[in-house]
C-alpha cells in the first residue's frame, strides 16, 4: 500500500493515519507556523494585506515548499487575510490595514506531500479592550476544543466545549463555517463543527488528523458571503475573530501540528 491510502477509513470516513505519519504533519506544521510567527513585525498600520501576502508567497517558495491555496479552486493568493468584521477567506489586496485593525492570517503549505494548516491573529497597532477580549476568547476556545479531543470523546464534545465557552462569554460561534480533516490532502472527512451536542457525532480515535478553527464574533453568529464568492463578513458588520490549529489524535490526546516555534501563537504574546 502507498503511502497515499496508507490507515485505512473510519464508517464516518475518516482516515486513520499510521503512527509515522505524525512527523510529516508536524514538519508540514512547523513551516505554517514559523511563517506566521516571522509576519509579526511586519503587521502594522499602513502596510496593505497584499504586502504580507507576497511575504508569505516568498517564504513558502524559499523553503522549497508550496502553497496550497494558489489555484485551489480559482484562489490567486499564498494565504487568507480577513480584516475586522471578515470572519474568513479574506483576499489580500491594496487594502491599507489602519491603527486598531486586527486580522486573521490563514496559510496552508505543502510540505513532502502534508498539509500544514494554521491561522491566528494580529493587531496593526493598539489592540482595542473590546477587540483583546474577543481575540482571548476566541484562543481559549480553540484551546478547549482541543483539550476535548482525545480518543472516546467525540465530535459533539469539541463542539460543545466550544460553543459553551464562548455563549457564557456572551459571545457568538460561527456555525456557517467548520474545521475539517486533513493529512495529505487539503480537506476531508470530517466536517469539525464548532458547537455541538455531547455525545453525538463519529467517535474520536487515535491517528485522525483534523483542523480545529473556530471562528467568533462580538455580535450575532450570521455571516454572508460577499460578491467574489470568497469573503465572508458578519451580517451585522461586527468584530470576527479565528484562530486554527492542525491535531492529530495520539493515545492520550492531541498533538498540536502548528505550535508557533516562538510561542507566540497567543494573543497576547505573552
């Protein structure tokens, strides 16, 4: 069996991926996030979206890597940038970013065949106290929705561990939008929902790679999609927040693929 279809599938068809299949997504893993962490410096008011995305073009192509979003259904660009009320698929262009703007980051790199995908955010100048808390919020939902993936669980205990946090928070979850499987292919089985019922959904188990990527907002949960078919805004025009991990399921938890090697995945960069 090639290495392609090695595992075999769940009922739900989910891959279960071999034990060495780990390293490929943790080096796939480790390329995303090192480029999101080098973006830092470079997020600041007055540089526009398209800017940072030729930096994050550039990167991929110096680590004789390849984007996985340049030509993926059309798409023209190495990465996603989604400003303030853009909730996701954001397209960079002349957009100048403004003091107080935070935006979403989200690249998808290819690397020996795996797919690294990870988001997470950024302020071009000072973070507003309404904007740092909905940009903590949405980490530490992340962070829960992680910790509930582990083999036992299921998807309905992601989801809800999710989806509780942030509504006690009086807070939004996205629902129009979810994580998703990966390894080496961009997106596959299954769908990762970001709320959700305990107990229900297909069974977590060891070797299944997937996204966990919620997506918040200050307002109501609505979205719509915009005009270029890409762009999805808050219908009510307020602040989004996402941050995007990879996982792959191990025996007593998650591995997360796309730590940030200088630990500043966290909003706050502490």
């Amino acid at each position: 069996m090639d290495d392609t279809n090695r595992g075999r599938l769940t009922k739900d068809g989910i891959r279960i991926h071999h034990p060495d299949d780990f390293a490929g997504m943790a080096k796939a893993g480790a390329l995303a996030a090192t480029i999101l962490d080098e973006l830092i410096p470079h997020v600041q008011p007055g540089v526009t979206t398209a800017a940072l995305d030729k930096m994050i073009e550039d990167r991929i192509a110096a680590a004789g890597a390849t984007s996985a979003t340049i030509g993926y259904k059309g798409y023209q660009h190495a990465s996603c940038i989604s400003v303030n009320h853009v909730v996701c698929h954001g397209i960079p262009g002349e957009k100048v970013l403004k003091d107080g703007d935070i935006l979403n980051i989200d690249v998808t790199v290819i690397v020996d065949g795996w797919f690294g995908d990870t988001s997470r955010m950024y302020v071009a100048g000072k973070l507003s106290r309404k904007a740092d808390r909905l940009l903590q919020v949405t980490h530490d939902s992340l962070m829960k929705g992680i910790e509930a993936a582990k083999p036992g669980n299921t998807f309905g205990d992601i989801g809800h561990a999710i989806q509780s946090y942030v509504e006690s928070q009086r807070m939004s979850v996205v629902r129009d939008f979810c994580g998703h499987g990966l390894g080496r292919v961009f997106h596959a089985p299954p769908n990762v929902l970001h709320y959700g019922r305990p107990g229900t959904g297909p069974e977590l188990e060891e070797g299944m790679f997937f996204t966990i990527e919620p997506m918040v907002n200050l307002g109501r949960p609505e979205t719509k999609v915009l005009a270029d078919d890409w762009t999805a805004v808050t219908r009510d025009k307020s602040l989004s927040a996402q941050y995007e991990h990879s996982i792959g399921i191990r025996a007593d938890g998650a591995e997360i693929f796309t730590p940030s090697p200088a630990g500043r995945f966290h909003p706050t960069y502490g």
